[in-house]
C-alpha cells in the first residue's frame, strides 16, 4: 500500500498465464486451432483473423497482465484491451471466497441493510456488471482489509443459495 496526495492507494498486478503455462499453451492452441478452422470450412482468412481476434479478446484477462487500482474514490482494472472502473458509490456488497479474490457486485441481497436493486437471476449478467479483484497475487488480507473500509464483505454462499432459491 502506498501513500498519494494523502490518501491510500493499493495497487498490484496479476497474469494467470504466466503463472499456469500449460493451460496457456492450450488456451492459445485452441484459439489457433479454431482460427484455422474458420479458415478452412468458410475458404477466407478474414474468417480466421475475425474469430482469432474475438477469441484473443475474450480471453484478454487471463493472456494479458492486469493492473488493479484501489483508491478512495473507487476501483480500476486496467489490461490490454483496455478496462473497468466504478466508484464505490456504485458497489452495494462484496463477496469473498469465490475464485482467487473478491467480487464487487452493485447489487444488495435483501435483508443486509443496503440499499440497491436484487442480484439479477442468471450469473452472465451479475459477474457482467460486477468486478472480480483476483488478489493471488497481492496481499489478500490488505485487498479484503481495504475494501471492507467501503462495502460490506459477505460469504459467496449467501449469494448462491439466494440465486438457487430464486428460480
């Protein structure tokens, strides 16, 4: 953590690929293996640079580092293909225990005593509009620590069974 124009900041870096090379070797094979693909059954390489770009893109968090940013007005996730900022105006609650890090949803369970609009029901949409802080690679307690100073921290599971009793 370091001090700026007298506020606390909290930023590090992360880069799954880096960390897991054989699942990055297959991550990009497929995405070779599906562009030659297009290439062949569709006769155009336009094809295969459309689906080689798209893939690439949807696979930019775990190929490419990310910049994580915690400061007092907000959140900012920055990678290659550029990022997401909210401020914590915007964040309703947090939850821990799900994938390496916190997810920072703008959405409030009932009954916790913050007020927003209910978790959507399909998890697309929720993970869509939320930001997950993967801190493997920082130091968790100070991530978690640093959060909490702005939003609640609730257990994943609370929001599971919530979701599981809404269908």
């Amino acid at each position: 953590m370091k001090a700026e124009q007298g506020h606390a900041e909290l930023t590090w870096t992360t880069w799954p690929a880096a960390k897991r090379p054989w699942l990055t070797a297959a991550v990009v094979a497929f995405c070779l293996g599906f562009a030659a693909l297009a290439w062949q059954s569709l006769g155009s390489r336009w094809y295969a640079v459309i689906a080689l770009v798209v893939l690439a893109g949807a696979s930019a968090p775990y190929l490419f580092p990310q910049r994580y940013e915690l400061d007092a007005e907000g959140v900012r996730i920055r990678h290659f293909l550029g990022g997401k900022q909210r401020r914590w105006e915007e964040l309703r609650t947090c939850f821990e225990g799900c994938s390496e890090g916190l997810l920072l949803c703008p959405y409030a369970l009932p009954g916790e005593g913050v007020e927003g609009p209910p978790p959507p029901r399909n998890w697309p949409r929720l993970i869509g509009r939320s930001l997950v802080l993967y801190s493997a690679e920082a130091d968790a307690e100070a991530v978690k620590a640093f959060v909490a100073e702005y939003l609640p921290i609730r257990d994943s599971r609370e929001l599971i069974e919530w979701m599981k009793a809404r269908r």
